[in-house]
C-alpha cells in the first residue's frame, strides 16, 4: 500500500534487460509527482547492470512513448523497450 505521497508504477521489461534482470516487470515506488527522468534515476542506483541499456532503450508510459518530463502517476505501466534490430 503506498501512501497519500507515493506513487506505485509497474515498469515492463523486454528482451535483454529482461534476460539481464531474470523478471518480466518491476514495481517501483516513487514520490507523487515524480518524473519519468527520477524513475531511470531509480533503476540505474538499484540496478547498475541495467543502467547500460537505458540510454539506448525508448520509455513508453501507458503504451504511449514518452520523455523524461513526462510525470507519472499512481499505477501507471512504464515499458522499457530496447532497440531493436534487424532486415
């Protein structure tokens, strides 16, 4: 239960930071009013070996792709989507 100042999102993992973490999604736990750039602050300080594919990976916030501004709220899915590659 997260409380009148909290927020709770859900943060979905795709391909190799999944395999990396070995789980499909995180939940993370943030101030209200938080912004997207304070969740990838978060991931980088608790998961390092995460940190390397986020400057390439694109964040998308309710299946909407978003920008570090973007402010989050209680219960929102944030995926990860890493590039992807291919022809």
């Amino acid at each position: 239960m997260t409380s009148e100042n909290e927020i709770k999102v859900t943060v979905r993992l795709f391909a190799a930071p999944r395999e990396f973490l070995g789980k499909s999604e995180i939940e993370v736990t943030l101030s209200h009013g938080a912004r997207l750039s304070e969740l990838i602050e978060r991931l980088s300080a608790e998961y390092p070996g995460l940190a390397k594919y986020l400057p390439y990976s694109k964040l998308a916030v309710n299946h909407a792709l978003a920008s570090p501004e973007t402010a989050l709220n209680d219960r929102d899915e944030v995926a990860l989507l890493p590039p992807v590659g291919g022809g």
